[in-house]
C-alpha cells in the first residue's frame, strides 16, 4: 500500500477499506516497523496501529498474539550500535507501550500477560546498546525514551504492586549509573522521570526504600568525573535524571501523600552529586 492509501485511512476514521482485512492491514504496519523511513514507521504505523487499538477493534487473544511477536523483536539484532535494527527493537516497544496503556483503561489483559512484558522490557532496557536518539533523515531511534514511555504505562497498570515498581526503579538507576558511551540530549531525562513519577504516585513503596533508590545515584565514587569523557558522560546523564525527577515532583499535581518527603529526598540527592 502507498501512503496515500494510509492517508485516506486517516481520513476516514480509521475505517477499514472495502477488499480489505483489518488482519491484513495490521500485518501490513507490523512491516514498517524497521523501516527507515519515519513516516511510515511513526506517522503511519505507529498512529494507526493506536487508533485501531483505542477503538478495540482487536480480540484479547490477537493482542497476545502481537504482544508475543513484539517481545521476540527486541531480541533481533540486539547489542548492534549505529545500526538500522534500532528501529525494529524500539518501535516494536512503542506499540507494546501502547497495548498497556490501552489495557490500563480497558482491563483486556491478564497479570501473567502484564508481568511477561514488564521482564522483557526491564531485560531490554539493560540489553540495548544504540543510545541514539533523533538519527537525520531517519527520524526517531529513541530506545531509552520509548523504553521510559513503556514503564509509564506498566506504572499504571493494575496488575503490578511494589516488587515491580522496585524492580522498574532499579533498571532505570542502572542504565543511567552505567551510560558511559553517550549524553542522552533527546528529553530521555524528562521521559524516565514521567515514569518514575507514575511509580512515586502509586504510594506502594515505602519512604525509606525510595530515599535508598536515590542515594544509589550519589553512591557511586563520582570524584574527578569531570577529567573522565567516559564517566562524565554518565555523571551528566545522572544529574539530569535527578534533575528531572526533582522537577517533575515540583512541577505536579499533589499525586502521592508522600509527595513532599519524595522531593526532600530527590533535592538532597541532588546536593549530594558531586563530581570532585
């Protein structure tokens, strides 16, 4: 199909056109996925894949069915830097992103559905190696960011409880602590601290483990970061999460009961950073 076949798709609501299979069309936009052109990647497949979502027009059991072909393409051409597989891999997170969050609003999935996605994409976060962000006539690679956005949403889901939220916590931590090989400067930042934000919102993690999730950052040995290019790299990328977060908590709608100690604890970490 031409773009010009999606455009009138758009048009029409979405609607499914006369000769045509709405199972069809999706595998149809499952092909752009790796594609290197971002407006069949992101305006076409990523936006009509949504709407056709929103508007529930899959069964629970083709949506397993997508979930699981999804998770098995994060592992295909994993550890590849610079490579075109990027697109692939964080594109197939971006609809897994968006399944959730239609569950969240629909309750379609199981827990067992829920956690299988939370393992893959915490085992991904740790997995992926291509840091880069908006890639010229490309478009978007955005692995962390679609990564965050994931999170986000598994934030929300009913079927996680604290043991989750730790553990999304602790991927997150991670990846920063360890980014020596690129500064994310594509709003990644302001991303994950959405997503850390969502989990401080669900008051299920207690004070005391949150304020020990954030001195994780400033635990690190950051003296003489700055005459270091490797760890500055992640020393920068772990003031700007920190920063993130700390604004994001300042900047929101009062969403936990613990909200005012949360931003204690984060503006301390962030006194505590420290590269000398």
């Amino acid at each position: 199909m031409d773009k010009e076949f999606w455009t009138e798709i758009q048009k029409n609501q979405y609607e499914i056109p006369a000769g045509h299979t709405l199972a069809g069309l999706t595998r149809e936009l499952f092909s752009y996925l790796g594609s290197t052109d971002p407006q069949l990647r992101d305006e076409i497949g990523y936006t009509v894949f949504a709407n056709w979502l929103k508007q529930d027009r899959y069964s629970v059991e083709e949506l397993r069915g997508y979930i699981k072909e999804l998770l098995a393409n994060l592992h295909i051409r994993i550890g590849e830097i610079e490579s075109d597989s990027i697109f692939l891999r964080t594109f197939s997170i971006l609809f897994l992103a968006e399944i959730i969050h239609n569950d969240n609003k629909k309750s379609l999935l199981d827990k067992s559905d829920i956690t299988f996605v939370l393992e893959q994409g915490l085992w991904y976060i740790a997995a992926e190696k291509d840091p880069r962000g908006y890639i010229p006539i490309k478009g978007w690679a955005h692995a962390l960011a679609h990564s965050a956005d994931l999170m986000l949403v598994l934030g929300r889901n009913r079927h996680l409880k604290e043991p989750d939220f730790l553990n999304i916590l602790n991927a997150i931590s991670e990846k920063i602590i360890h980014s020596t090989n690129y500064i994310y400067i594509h709003g990644e930042d302001e991303r994950l601290a959405s997503a850390v934000n969502q989990i401080l919102r669900r008051d299920q993690i207690p004070v005391e483990n949150i304020k020990a999730w954030a001195g994780s950052f400033t635990a690190q040995d950051w003296a003489g970061a700055y005459t270091d290019e490797d760890r500055n790299r992640a020393f920068q990328n772990t003031r700007n999460i920190l920063r993130s977060i700390y604004l994001e908590l300042m900047q929101s709608e009062q969403g936990s009961s613990k909200q005012v100690e949360f931003e204690s604890i984060f503006l301390e970490a962030l006194q505590n950073l420290k590269p000398f």
